[in-house]
C-alpha cells in the first residue's frame, strides 16, 4: 500500500447557480486503496463527484491530482492525468453494443490489452459482448460502465453508486472486484450500501448537507453514534 496523497480536495465549494450544495469540503485520496463518500440522498455526493472531475466549477478551493492543481483544467485534461469517472446515471451508451462499447472505452487507453483485462475482471460481460448495453442487467451495466472507465487507465476511479439497481445477488460480486481493484489504484466510491462502503473503503467522508460531517477510518465510522444520524433521511 502507498501512503502517497494522490488526490487532494481542499476547501471546496460548489454551487448550482444561486444554491450553493458544496461548502469548505475537504477530502484526500492515496495512491492506493478506497475511500467512501456517505451520505443521505441530496447531502451533494454527485455534486462532490461532478467537481472533482471538472463538470461542476469549483467556486472555492482547491483540487490537487497527481501533483498538480487541477482545480481549473479541462475534464479532458484530468482525465488524461489519470481521473476515471463512473457517473450515477447514462454511463453506457445503450443503443451500442457492449464490444461497441468497450471499444470506444479503449481509445484514450495506450495498452491494447486492455479489453481483454477488463474481460478478466468480469467475465459475464464477455458473453454478451454483442447485445446492446441498453437491455443489460443492472449489475451488467454497471460492470460495463466500471469497465469503460478501466481502459482509459485511471490513476484513481471516482464511481458514483457502482451497486444502484444492481440485484443483490451480483453486488458482492462487484464488491469483490473493487476490493481487488484498489490493491492497485485508488478508488472514491460513492455508496448506499453501508456494509459494502465501509468493507471496500479504509478510511470515509461523511456529508451533511454539502459538509463534511464526519470523517476517519471506516471501523471508526462504523462504530460512531453519529453516523445514522447523518443517514437518515
Ligand atoms: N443540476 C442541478 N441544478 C440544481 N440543483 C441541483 C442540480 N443537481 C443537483 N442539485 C441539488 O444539489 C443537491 C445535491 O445533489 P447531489 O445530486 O449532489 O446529491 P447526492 O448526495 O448525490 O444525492 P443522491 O444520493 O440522491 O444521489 C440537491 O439538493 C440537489 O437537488
Ligand atoms: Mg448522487
């Protein structure tokens, strides 16, 4: 494992015209490993995603990645210093066919192994690789919205609710994988399912309505009194 930040957020802030949803967030990310973000439904964990990756402007603060302050390039330009993104919503293109694409999911990536990786890593997509991505299973889409993300070759994976609408039986599965993945890069997993957040992420960021609540390692979170409080609807 490597201590190395490789993602630093410092005090930053966002807004949707005159309503601000982000206040003085910060969070840090290693090289290696997950960290999860939590928090009730509307608490602006997509908003904290969306900043990160450029789609929002930060109004305040700062974003550091891979030793640079990303806080004003292009999403094109962090995501070519290695920021992988797995949206919520629209990840796939549904009218393409899985190896349709998988393939349009390669071009940023240098390795022309890449395909056959992400194939190794789920394999139940390998057999619908001609069927289109919009009649996929849940838990299919998912996996194959992880896999696009893959093979652009992210330093570090910001995967907004990677088990929504995934049927229970398949989400330890991609449980599994996460676990794997983040032996290898760092990995920001937003996450409904407690058990799974806390069991795939070391450390965990709270939101309350745009701020950062609680913070720690993810056996402290469990324990404490006041993280069902900042759950509950
Ligand atoms: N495009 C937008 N325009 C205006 N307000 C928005 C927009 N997107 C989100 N919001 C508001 O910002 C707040 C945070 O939303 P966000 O989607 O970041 O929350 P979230 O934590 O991801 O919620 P969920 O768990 O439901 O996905 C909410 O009050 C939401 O209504
Ligand atoms: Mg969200």
């Amino acid at each position: 494992m490597s201590d190395e930040t490789l993602l630093e957020v410092s005090d930053l802030c966002a807004a949707y015209g005159r309503s601000q949803v982000l206040f003085d967030v910060g969070l840090t990310a290693p090289a290696r490993g997950a960290v999860a973000v939590l928090g009730r439904n509307g608490a602006g964990k997509t908003t904290l995603m969306k900043t990160i990756i450029g789609e929002i402007k930060a109004g305040r603060g700062t974003i550091r990645f891979a030793g640079r302050d990303a806080t004003h390039l292009p999403t094109e330009q962090r995501a070519r210093l290695g920021l992988g993104y797995v949206p919520q919503e629209h990840a796939v293109f549904a009218r393409l066919s899985v190896r349709e694409n998988l393939a349009v999911g390669a071009l940023g990536g240098r390795d022309r192994g890449g395909v056959d990786r992400v194939l190794a890593i789920f394999p139940k997509l390998g057999e619908r690789l001609s069927q289109a991505a919009g009649t996929l299973s849940g838990g299919e889409r998912k996996m194959l919205a992880i896999s696009r993300a893959l093979l652009g070759e992210p330093k570090l994976l910001l995967l907004d609710e990677p088990t929504e609408g995934v049927w229970i039986g398949v989400i330890e599965e991609i449980a599994d994988r996460l676990r794997a993945l983040a032996q290898e890069i760092a990995i920001v997993i937003v996450e409904q399912h407690l058990d799974l957040a806390l069991s795939v992420a070391g450390r965990a960021y709270v939101l309350d309505r745009g701020r950062v609540a609680l913070e720690g390692p993810s056996a402290e979170i469990r324990d404490d009194p006041r993280l069902l409080q900042f759950l509950a609807p």
